[in-house]
C-alpha cells in the first residue's frame, strides 16, 4: 500500500519558479512530487523489513513449538511404556 502511495506520488508534479529580465533567467525547481515519493518509498521499504523480521520469527517459533511437541510426545511415549511393564 505504501509502494502504492509512493507511485501515485510521482504523479505530482514538481514545481519550478523562474524570473526573465534584465539578467540571465533564474529559476529554482522546488521537487515536491519527487520528495513525496522517495518518503512513501522508504516508508514502504521499512514496513516491508519489518514484515520480513516477523515472518522468520514466526518460522523461527513455529519450528521451537514443533521441537517442543516432539519432547513432550517421547517424554509421553517413556510414561506409556514404564507403566506397561
């Protein structure tokens, strides 16, 4: 969605002044679609780290979780056989 805002950002142009008279012509180009764009972009590339960190900690807790439930079977498997015999 920032990706988004940052390509419609783009869209607004970019202003630019200018003065003609007895001297050379003068101007100044104040970039406000280009500034407004690269912020959007920035911001869309933080969010998407931070999307990425949470996935592999997510991956990460998903495979503890799996270690645990394993322990937790043999540990119930030994229980079951000790009270067989």
């Amino acid at each position: 969605m920032a990706e988004g805002t940052a390509q419609a950002a783009n869209i607004i142009p970019d202003l630019a002044f200018g003065v003609a008279g007895l001297g050379p012509y003068e101007s100044t180009t104040i970039l406000i679609g280009q500034r407004l764009a690269n912020a959007a972009s920035a911001a869309a590339r933080e969010m998407s780290m931070i999307a990425q960190i949470s996935n592999g900690n997510g991956n990460l807790q998903l495979t503890q979780a799996g270690w645990t439930r394993r322990s937790q079977e043999w540990q119930n498997q030994v229980y079951v056989l000790l009270s067989v015999f």
